[in-house]
C-alpha cells in the first residue's frame, strides 16, 4: 500500500525507535481524486515538513552544545593546574597588580 513518511534527517536509511516520524500516513488515489482531499494532504505533508525541519534545528543546537561542553571540558582536563599560593610581589608587578600585599 503506498505510504508517505515524514522524519528527520536519519543517518542511516532505516528507521528505529529513536527516529522521530512525524507523518506516516497511507495513502490511496482517493486522496488526490477533488482538489479539497489533495489539499488536505498536502496541508498534513506541509506541517510534518515544518515540524521535521523545527526537530532537525533542535537536534543540530544540542549536538553544538554538547560538542562544546566536550571540547571545554578536554581543555580544562589537559590544563595545567592552578597555583593555590598568592603571587609574590614580582609577578603582582609583571600582571601590571599593586606592589604591595
């Protein structure tokens, strides 16, 4: 039977239970056969594009954000370690600091 499916952008050509569809409909030459029934079916394509496109969007932001948070946190593992002592008055004068303590 002849069947439209609206998903994101999956990876891999098969769905799985994580794939979001958003239209999965099946249809028959009846939903083409007056000009109302053809724009009711486009109409219920058009949102699934739009709602399809809004779960892409989201996706990509959580997946940059996620990437960041990675990178940072890499950065902040291979950095050296902090001094916990206070700056003597020598590198208080070299950061261009007050003299005196």
């Amino acid at each position: 039977m002849p069947r439209i499916i609206v998903t994101t952008d999956p990876v891999s050509s098969k769905l799985t239970s994580e794939t979001p569809v958003l239209l999965d409909e099946h249809v028959h030459s009846v939903h083409l056969s007056t000009d109302h029934a053809a724009a009711q079916l486009v109409e219920r394509l058009a949102w699934a594009v739009k709602d399809a496109e809004s779960a892409e969007s989201v996706h990509k932001l959580e997946r940059r954000v996620r990437t960041e948070q990675r990178a940072r946190a890499r950065r902040l593992k291979s950095a050296p370690p902090r001094s916990t002592q206070p700056p003597t008055p020598a590198a208080r004068a070299r950061a261009g600091g007050p003299l005196a303590a």
